[in-house]
C-alpha cells in the first residue's frame, strides 16, 4: 500500500521548489505588461533550500498525510525523507541529475533508475526526464516577459500563456498583488494536465510566497502542501545527500498504477 501512496508523493514534493525570495515594486499602473515585469521577480535562483512541509495526498485508490523534510541544491540535486510519514523511518530518498534512488530501511529493499523510467511506472503516468519536470513545477523558463503573451482577465487577475513544441502553459496573477495565484500546465503530446493553486501568502524578504499549494492533475490525483519551516541559502551538510544501501538491500520496481 505504502508504495501505491509513494508516487503522488513524489510529484508533490517537487513542487516545494517553486519558492524564492527576489525584492519586487508594486507598479503604480496595473497594466499586463507591468503585472507580469512585477511577477517575474518573484522568480529567482537559489543556491540552496530547505523546508518542512506537512503533505497530504489524495488518490483514486487512498489517501494519507505526514510531515516531510526536504533538501534542494539547483539544478537537481535533492533529498527528503519523512518525519512523521508512515513512520520516521520509513523511506530516504535522493536524487541526482536524472537518477531517482529511493531505500526503505523497514524492508531492506531500494528502488534506483532513471527518473523518466519511474515516472513511467509509478508516477501518475507522465512521460518527462527530470529536468523537465522541474521546470514545469518551478516554473523555469515559463512565466517570463519574453516568451508569455497576455490572453486576456477575470475578476481578479490577468491571464498569460506560453506555448512550445510540447507544453501550452497558462498563469493567472492577481493584478493587486502582482502574485501568481493559480497554473495550468498542459502536455500536448501525452494529453497529461496540472492545475496548482497557490494560496495563504506571506510576506518573506520583502517577496510573498504561497504558504499552501494545492496541485490537481487530469489523472484524478490531489496534493496538499503546507509549509511549516522554509530556509533559503543555508548551508547544507553534504551527509544530507548522502544515502547508504546496504549490500544485501534488495532492488525492487514499481508498477504501473495504470495496470
């Protein structure tokens, strides 16, 4: 059952990452192309990150909650493991470039490969490397002002959209606050969609950042996060990334949940 929980897991905590603090001025005129210049400075690289966040998951099959610990070093280095998920000692998981290894100390087995070939099996059934991902959950190279035109309001926001040979991508950003408050991210080769709500901000080195983010997918699966504790650029102890499998581990797979 754990591991049938584990995939949406996987994709929630990606979305940790898409908070950064970068000073922005309110424009005095609201117009599209100044909201959008104001929401583009809520983005920004970091050099590290780390966060407790409470998560919980909804499935067609289950659902849970716990508290997950979460390290992150740009461009794809990471790790997490849970504090109070099933357990504290439960599962410890790392990834790196495009590698995605994953150990469970209760059972003594592992789950190592390529991040494409899980998310294949196990992972709400997408079909993206890595990088990809994280730049679908962050938002890099999304919402900027060269390549996002406006596509029109409603009550309380502008809408913009990109488009490229595989994504069409839509944002919808509260013009009073210049904050990005809801996303749609569609996949036009796999017919694969998100929509993340952003939500109870606050204010953060001069920056508001959501402190709930809500993702729903076209797969029928929900993500709740909220965070507890977030740092930016701390040093992070090297061991943090560091996972130990025992040699008598055993390798496992995950299958499909599409099956």
């Amino acid at each position: 059952m754990f591991k049938l929980i584990f995939s949406p897991f996987i994709l929630s905590i990606f979305l940790i990452i898409n908070c950064a603090p970068k000073p922005k001025i309110l424009p005095e005129e609201r117009t599209p192309q100044n909201v959008l210049m104001c929401a583009v400075k809520n983005q920004m690289e970091f050099e590290t990150f780390a966060c407790i966040v409470n998560l919980k998951l909804k499935g067609t099959k289950t659902k849970t909650s716990g508290t997950v610990e979460f390290f992150y070093k740009p461009p794809d280095l990471f790790s997490f493991y849970p504090r109070s998920f099933w357990g504290a000692n439960t599962f410890r998981a790392k990834g790196e470039d495009d590698t995605l290894t994953i150990y469970f100390p209760n059972d003594n087995e592992y789950h190592i490969g390529s991040f494409f070939d899980f998310e294949k099996s196990a992972l709400w059934g997408l079909k993206m490397d890595l990088k990809t991902f994280l730049e679908i959950i962050t938002g890099e190279d999304g919402l900027s002002e060269e390549d996002v035109h406006y596509a029109g309001k409603d009550k309380n926001s502008f809408i913009y959209e990109s488009e490229n040979e595989r994504w069409v991508k839509r944002y919808w950003v509260d013009f009073g606050r210049c904050r990005i408050t809801k996303s749609l991210w569609m996949d036009k080769k796999w017919g694969e969609a998100y929509q993340i709500e952003y939500k109870n901000f606050a204010r953060l080195q001069e920056v508001e950042l959501a402190k709930t983010i809500q993702i729903k997918s076209s797969a029928k699966e929900d993500a709740k996060i909220k965070f507890i504790e977030r740092k930016f650029n701390l040093p992070i102890p090297e061991k943090k990334f560091q996972l130990k499998i025992p040699p008598d581990a055993k390798r496992i797979t995950f299958e499909s949940k599409q099956k």
